[in-house]
C-alpha cells in the first residue's frame, strides 16, 4: 500500500497501480476517453492529465505508476489551463449537435465540456467534415465527425473478441475509424464497442433516434439469454397513455459473471420481452378473462388432487421453483424439471454457453427430479399436467389428459392447452437465478405489464391459500433456512459463489 495526497487530502492506494485506477476507484473525478477498465491504458487522449510535485510538466494519470508520498493536484489554475486546451482540440472539428445525438446526456464529452466552461470558439477556419451515418455492420452506425479517436473500439475487437475488423485509417485531423475492406463489424459482441464509445460516435441501429435517454429508467436485471446469466440493465419508459415498453438491454459490470459486456444476442432479446408481455388467457384456444381463467384452474386442481403431474422451466426464479415444490406437496402432485434447453451451437469461449435454461443450477439444488423415466410413467397415470413457465406440449405423449399452461408467453398453438393462463415475464418480476458456474444473483426489474397478468408467486399463493407473493416472503418462510448461510440482503449487494454438487 502507499499512501499519496489529491488536492490536500490522504488516501490509501496500492503502489505501483496506474494513478487514474486509484483516482477513480476513490471517486476522485478525472476526465478521460481512451482509458476502460477492460482495455486498459493507451495514452492517446491526454485528457487525464494531473500536476505532480516534483515533475516539470503535468503527467497522464493512466500511465503514471502510483508511488508512496506522491502529491497530486486534480484541480487548480495551471492544470485546468492545460485540460481546457486539450478539450479544445477535442472539439476543433467536433459537430454541435448534441440536440440529435443519441448519446445526449450519456456523452463524457458533453459532461467534461460542461465542467471546463469552455464556451467560446476561437476556430477560424472551416471545420474538417467526415462521413455521416457510416453501417460498418452487426447494428453498429459509425459518426466520424464526432469520434474523439480514443480508439476503444479498434482495442475492443483487437484485444477482447480478437476479431480486428476496425482500425484507424489516414493520419492528423482526416484520421477516422473503420472497418478493412470486405471485413464489415460482424462478431457476436460487436454492440459493445456502443457502450465503449466515450461519444455519440457509435451509435446502435436498433436504438438510434427511439428514446431519449433521460426519460428511460434503468432496472437490475439478469439476462435469460442463457445460463451464463449476464449482469444487466433494463432501460424501459411508460409514456403518457402508452404502455410501459424496454428500448434498450445494456451491460451492467459484475466481475464474477461478465465483466462489462454482454452478447448482441442477449442484449436484442428485449424486443421479444415486450411481445411476451401483451399476451391474453385463453380457454381451449379462446380468449378469455384473466380471473375467470384463474378460477378455471383452480377447480381443475381440486378435481384432479393426486392424479396430476407439475413440469417446471429451468428458467424459471430460484423462488418461484420453491413454492413450486411447496404446492406439488399440497395438490399430491409429481413435480419435474425434465427438459432444460441445450444448444451446442450457441456457446462459445467468451461469454455465451450451450445451456439455455437460465436457471437449472437451482433445479439442481433444490433437489427437482430431472429424469426422464420416472416422468413417462406418471404421465401416464396423470389425467392433469400443468406446465410452469413452459409451453412444449409436443415433446411428450399427452393425449387424453387435461393441459395447464403457465407461461410468459403466448403458445404458437394455444387451442392444446385446455386453459393458457400468462404470467409476469422475466423483466416484470423480481427473483434469485443461479448460474452456469454457481454464482447465485438477483435481478430486481419492475417493467410494468400492459394487463392484469399476475406474476407466478402471485398465483401459486392463491392456490394454496399462502402468503408467498414476493421474494422476500419466500425467504423468510422457508428458502432462507437452506440457503448456505446467504441472505436475501446479501444478493441485494453482490453476486455469491454457492457450493452445487
């Protein structure tokens, strides 16, 4: 440890450290674009610069090695002279146009400009223009007026995907980014260089020109994309007389499960979370009421006690599969979670991994049976079969009994169902997910639904009389009990490694 003085106050940091990782994790503000935690220094920017007692001249933070006894100064005539400077060569060539820049409100350079105060612009000559609208492919649109050449991106797909479709073409003020020739951006994390954009540079086709970003509201979430389970936000906004809609999935850090990026294919997967979202009840393929479909249900439980079988997703919350099993015990009910979703195309050594079931870990530790044999046998003595967040009725033999669906979305062919009830999607819900490598997380979005639709903690309640209608309740009255010695606190913090067999 070594101990050094910002602006006159102490502060413990680790010696030899780059001084801009010390500064920021002490919430110490020091402007920058080319420096990220995940790419490290590049030293190109120059816009970290601090005075040091005893150097000549200011240093860049991000290459500056921490030592004990270190003065700095963040602040101060001189040294925000020079960042004043160096902004304004920033912003020589760089449109204003933050009216139409999607990243307004979001842009580091809008935030440091702000700071520094530098109103006035003493250019006398014509700006140097660069390509507007540039598709450089994979839902990425390129400004090149507005890039500040900080060159994350050229980093990211250089050092993190190890694809290098992008590189820095010409030199001085005519150098731009872009892709090679016949290499347009096209790996299976390319949105990412979206969020490592310090500017409006970057910009995402999907999100371009939607919303504003000070009207949309960030929830934690987890991503259902698969069981890698990423740490994500869910942008969503509820306009005046319209419905509550997600815009935008964006990758939250979580150092444990995925950094700070997520797939493309996770971060799209919220347009079908909004469809999910409008679906109605039906009765043999007919719509019908909410509460009456509900009541529906419930004869059909008390008519067919100890003759039914309960499958469950593996998708579905860690509290969810525990009232689950709680109402398999009061209905006599045989409880399975065969049939977890497995794609070995879809994994690969980043990120992504072939186990699409979000949630199967708790399967495991709450001890669901998952085989296949047992199930087939007591189907077959069933006359009830009720599905819990699932609706794959063809991928068993059920002639001749009564179908329960319980799901978050519309089944493409909903007249098999003898009654389809929807429930809160996994944006609508709050809940507990364990992951592919155990760690045990929360996710606590709160998208609201465009109906009456009930989550499933809800329902199970109503079927058996309890009072298990949110998460919390789950874990005071009997999920905390095995749970490791981990709070339902706990997870509220940080993500946990569990012990899984």
């Amino acid at each position: 440890m070594a101990t050094i003085t910002v602006d006159g106050q102490e502060i413990q940091t680790k010696e030899n450290a780059l001084l801009i990782e010390e500064l920021l994790a002490n919430n110490i503000n020091i402007p920058h674009f080319c420096y990220h935690p995940s790419l490290g220094k590049d030293g190109n920017c120059r816009m970290c610069m601090v005075e040091i007692e005893g150097k000549k001249r200011p240093q860049i933070a991000c290459d500056t090695p921490v030592v004990d006894g270190m003065v700095i100064r963040t602040k101060g005539e001189k040294i925000d002279r020079v960042k004043r400077s160096i902004l304004e060569l920033e912003l020589i060539n760089h449109p204003i146009d933050c009216p139409i820049c999607d990243q307004a409100g979001e842009c580091s350079l809008q935030n440091y400009y702000m700071d520094v105060g530098l109103y006035e612009s003493r250019l006398s000559t014509p700006k140097t223009h660069g390509k507007k609208h540039v598709d450089l492919g994979a839902n990425v649109v390129l400004d090149q007026e507005r890039c500040v050449l900080c060159t994350r991106c050229v980093r990211f797909t250089k050092n993190i995907t190890k694809t290098n479709e992008l590189g820095v073409l010409n030199r001085t003020d005519h150098s731009v980014i872009t892709t090679f020739p016949n290499q347009p951006l096209s790996n299976a994390y390319a949105m990412n260089v979206v969020d490592l954009c310090p500017v409006g540079a970057l910009t995402s086709k999907d999100f371009r020109f939607h919303k504003r970003v000070w009207f949309l509201k960030p929830d934690e979430a987890i991503c259902n994309g698969c069981a890698r389970g990423c740490a994500i936000y869910v942008d969503h906004h509820k306009a005046k007389y319209e419905s509550d809609a997600i815009f935008r999935y964006r990758p939250r850090f979580n150092n444990n499960i995925n950094g700070y990026f997520i797939c493309d294919f996770g971060r799209l997967s919220y347009k079908q979370e909004n469809e999910n979202r409008n679906s109605l009840p039906s009765i043999r393929g007919k719509e019908s009421e909410y509460e009456y479909s509900m009541m529906k249900i419930l004869r059909l439980l008390k008519h067919n006690y100890g003759k039914m079988t309960f499958l469950i997703s593996a998708s579905l919350s860690l509290e969810e599969m525990f009232v689950l099993k709680k109402m398999s015990y009061k209905y006599d009910a045989y409880l399975s979670g065969y049939g977890y979703v497995y794609d070995e195309s879809f994994g690969d050594d980043f990120l992504k991994v072939n186990e699409l079931s979000i949630n199967r870990k708790s399967q495991v530790f709450l001890g669901i049976n998952t085989e296949y044999e047992e199930l087939e046998a007591r189907i077959k003595s069933s006359e009830l079969i009720v599905l819990f967040g699932r609706d794959d009725v063809d991928a068993f033999a059920f002639e001749d009994k009564t179908i329960i669906c319980f799901n978050d979305a519309l089944p493409k062919e909903k007249e098999k169902f003898d009654v389809y009830l929807p429930i809160k999607t996994h944006t609508s819900k709050e809940g507990t997910y364990i992951n592919c490598d155990g760690y045990i997380q929360y996710s606590k979005s709160h998208v609201e639904t465009n109906n009456d639709t009930k989550s499933l903690l809800e329902l199970v309640a109503f079927y058996c009389e309890d009072s298990h209608v949110e998460p919390k309740n789950v874990w005071d009255e009997g999920l905390q009990e095995i749970m490791q010695g981990i709070t339902f606190e706990d997870i509220q913090i940080e993500s946990i490694k569990m012990d899984i067999k």
